[in-house]
C-alpha cells in the first residue's frame, strides 16, 4: 500500500520541482549573471552603492521598529484572548482573517483618508483641541501600515501558544508563592517564545520587503530596497540587478527562517 | 474589577485600529462626492453604477475564478501531499515540507519574480494562466498546514482494520480517512481562497497586460484617484462575507 501512496505525492513534487525549487535557482542564475550571460558578482556588490544601501537601510530600520509595535501590542491582547474562556478560537481567528476580504490595498489607502491634514483623525482631534497629527507620507506613515497590515501574523501564533500553556503550571507558581510578574517571567513568557519568534518572522519578512505599503503611505518619496527590486523588474527591466538585489535581500530572510525552524521544530506555532 | 475594565478598552482600542479603515471604506462607498475627500451627502449611486462598470465587473469575475480554481486544484495537490507526506521517513518529509514552505516563508517580492522570470524563459503568455498556476503554487502550503495536523490525529489502526475487513484502499480511505481530515481540507480551501482574493504582490509580477484582478486594477487606479465603484464593490464582498461568516458561527448546532 505504501507505494501507491507515495505516488500520491508524484503531482505534488513535480509543482515543487517546477514552480518553487526551479524558480529561485533562476533568480540566483540572473543575480550571478550579467546580461552576457558570464559570471559576475557585480549585482551583489550593488548594494553598496549609497542609493541601494540607503533604501536597504530604511527598509531594515521601518520594518524592526514595525516588527517591535507588533509584538509590544500583541503579546498582551493575545495573553487577554487566551484567558477568555468563553471564546471559541475560530470565533477569534475569524476576527482578524475578516479584514482580508476587504482588499488589502483598499485598506491600505483608507489609512490615507484618515490621516490626512484634514483627514478624519485630525478632525477629532481638532474638535477635542487636542495638537494635529502629520504623518502622512512620513516614515510613520509606512510603521503605521506595517503594523496595521502586520499585526495579525503577530497575534495569532502568540495566542496559539498561549492557549495550550498547561493552566495548572501557572497556579503552582502561584501557589508556590510566585507574584504576577515572577510567574509571568518564568513560566509564560519561556512557553509561549516559539510563538513570539513565529510572530517575528511573519512579521519582520513582509514589512522589510514590502513595495506597496511604501508607496501608498509614503507619497512616493520614501523608497525601500522593495521598491528598487520592483522598479528593476517592472519599470528598468534589469533583471540581473533586480536578482542580485533580491539575493541580498534573501540573506536577511534565510536567517529568519533557520531562527524560526530552529526554535519551533514541532511547527506548533503555526498562525492556523 | 479596574483590570477587566482596561483589558476590555485594550481590546476595543486594538479593534478600532483595525476596523477603522474598513468602516472608513464603508463610509466612503456612500458618498456622493467623486474624491474621497469630502462628503457630500448620502448616495446610493456607486452601487448602482457598479453594475454598469464593465471593467470592474470583468477584474471581479478573473478575482474570483482565480481564488476558486487555485484553492480548488491546491487543496487538491495539498490534500494528496499529505497523505503520501505522511507515509514517508521522518528526515524526507521534513525536507519536503521545508520546499513547500518556502512561498509562505519567503519574501512573496521574491516568490513573484522568481515566477516572472520562470515563465519568461519558458516562453508562456503572460495571462490568466501564470497567475493561476502561482496561486496555486503559494496556496499549497496553506492546505498542507491545515490538513497535517488532521492526519496526525488519526489514528492508523482504522485505517488497517477497513483494510482487513475486505475495503478497497480507496473505499477505506474515503470512508475512514477522509471523514476524519475533512475539517482540515474545508478550512484549508478556505484560508488559500482567501489568501489568493488579498494578494497583489505575486499578481503583479505574474500578469499579462490585458487581464486585472481587483489588486491590479486597484494599484493601477492609484495614482489617478480610485473609482467610487470600487468602495461600494468592496463594501458588498465585505458585507456579504461577515453575514456568511455569522451564520456559520452562530447556528445553532444540530446534535
């Protein structure tokens, strides 16, 4: 029986083969290459130059500050929703997957009508006589979105951590004398740091190689490297440098991932 | 009493921040003026002329055929991955799903140019079928993620006795197996539906000229200032999707 299962999985390795594995050996190919076709390292070496190196370094410092927000919000929400007996956890769930049938751009650009100088923030503010808020296509702008667009990554594998934390671990502490703090240090916090470092990950990866969030919020004066990787593969059409960048690009995300598979070899952390 | 009290303000506050701009959406779908930028009364008309806005109606309609084909063919794929997934050797499937994982893992920038430039060297028409075949190819992981822990509930001595018992492999596993995974393959097909509807990125790189999604057509609208319609499409989908979602939570259940 067990060979006609593993023909079961034929189809399935085929479409990795080809549509994952194939793939990024082609970005490595075009980053490796010149137009020629010889070798070169000069794609990676791109990033050195003060315009590629800026953006890279804008989109580092948005994305920790944004990936930081996250978890400082989530970490208490999702220990709230965890001790909520009553709540289902899809009932949950289904709270943040919700704002995703709305388009993600749509939502995006409402920020820009909220924050605009005379946006619907500022209105209340202005009617409460409280100071005006200008942010709009600042770096804050991009945080905001980032964290807007983010947090549920953040939230969810928290509280899916959170929620398996065996109750009667956290009553011996405190019977055994522990206070909130000393039970929170030693207990919690230890158990549920897979699912802070799964949070990370799906956060910090999308918020540093974001393009749109960029654009939409930041009134196109703020580029981040995704916005050069883009510009090269849509607009420029230097492919080559367009892979050499998001191979530098990758090296970031590569140590995420072995961060992420080290630290949760069980996969329970994950965001379903 | 105080801490139950911040815990709940806490929550709304966090709720707000992420409602606000689809109430804000909400909102502008209704008004009558052109720019979002001031109100002008109440109006209807956005939902009317909705309707009549062939470019929209036509990006909706490839919106929705994609999501549908791509859950449908991954949860497919998906579903057929874990099964042979879970006869393997425990050191081949960890590197497996590893591979499978990487679209949901990595930079979906990355994931969509590494397919722009597959489907150049193989010299496919960029169209309907490239952003189909890279939906589904990052909806896979989301299927296997909800199927495997199913599979790894089950227990395989059932399996094992319907064998015994005279069942074919295939009456056995539909009649034993598929039951017990059937949670897992619905809410898989439902999170790759919804993670194909929101995605713009790996659309942007793997579409032809002449075809829009939502996402597209929307980031294309940007610049010259988005289409009212498109408040009011959006505030239908959103609208009709709460209710749907209400409905299935809060029937009661039949025991």
């Amino acid at each position: 029986m067990s060979k006609s299962r593993k023909m079961l999985s034929l189809p399935f390795l085929f479409w990795s083969a080809l549509f994952i594995l194939i793939p990024l050996c082609m970005v490595f190919y075009y980053g490796f290459t010149d137009k020629n076709g010889s070798f070169t390292l000069q794609n990676l070496f791109a990033i050195a130059t003060p315009e590629h190196s800026k953006a890279l370094w804008e989109a580092i410092k948005l994305s920790v500050v944004s990936t930081i927000i996250c978890l400082l919000l989530a970490y208490p929400l999702a220990m709230i929703l965890s001790n909520i007996r009553t709540a289902q956890k899809s009932f949950i769930i289904l709270i943040f997957i919700l704002p995703m049938w709305m388009n993600f751009l749509l939502r995006t650009l409402a920020w820009q009508t909220l924050l605009e100088k005379k946006g619907v923030i500022n209105s209340v503010l202005s009617a409460l006589h409280l100071p005006a808020l200008n942010i709009i296509n600042t770096p804050a702008a991009i945080i905001l979105g980032m964290v807007y667009n983010f947090l549920p990554f953040m939230v969810l594998p928290i509280y899916n951590v959170l929620i398996k934390i065996d109750k009667n671990l956290i009553h011996a502490a405190r019977d055994l004398g522990a206070n909130g703090v000393k039970t929170f240090l030693h207990i919690t916090l230890p158990l549920s740091i897979s699912g802070v470092i799964s949070g990370i990950t799906m956060v910090f990866v999308p918020a540093l190689t974001t393009f749109v969030i960029s654009r939409l919020l930041g009134g196109n004066k703020i580029l981040l490297i995704g916005n050069v990787i883009e510009q090269e593969f849509t607009v420029t059409g230097n492919w080559h440098l367009g892979s050499g960048l998001s191979i530098v690009l990758m090296l970031f995300i590569i140590f995420n991932m072995v961060l992420s598979v080290v630290t949760d070899k069980d996969g329970e952390a994950n965001a379903i | 009493m105080i801490r139950t009290g911040l815990k709940r303000i806490y929550i709304g506050l966090i709720f707000l921040f992420l409602y606000a701009p689809i109430f804000t959406l909400i909102v502008l779908s209704f008004n009558a003026s052109k720019t979002r930028a001031k109100w002008e009364g109440f109006s209807f008309k956005w939902y009317i002329s909705l309707f009549e806005n062939e470019a929209i109606i036509q990006a909706l309609q490839n919106t929705l055929m994609i999501a549908f084909l791509s859950a449908l063919i991954a949860t497919v794929l998906g579903t057929m991955a874990c099964i042979s997934l879970q006869s393997m050797k425990r050191k081949t499937r960890a590197v497996l799903i590893g591979i499978t994982n990487i679209p949901m893992l990595n930079a979906e920038i990355v994931t969509g140019i590494s397919l722009m430039l597959l489907f150049i060297s193989l010299g496919v028409t960029f169209g309907f079928t490239t952003i189909l075949l890279a939906h589904i190819t990052f909806n896979i992981p989301y299927v296997i993620l909800s199927v495997m822990p199913r599979m790894k509930q089950l227990n395989p001595s059932t399996y094992e006795a319907a064998l015994d018992l005279g069942a074919s492999q295939l009456q056995a596993f539909f009649k034993v197996v598929f039951p017990d995974i059937l949670p897992g393959i619905i809410s898989g097909f439902f999170m790759a539906f919804t993670m194909s509807l929101d995605d713009f990125i790996i659309t942007h790189f793997t579409k032809g000229p002449g075809i829009d999604t939502l996402s597209t057509k929307i980031y294309t609208e940007v610049r010259k200032g988005i289409k009212p319609e498109m408040y009011s499409l959006s505030t239908i989908i959103f609208v009709t999707v709460l209710v749907l979602m209400l409905l299935v939570n809060y029937t009661p259940k039949k025991k």
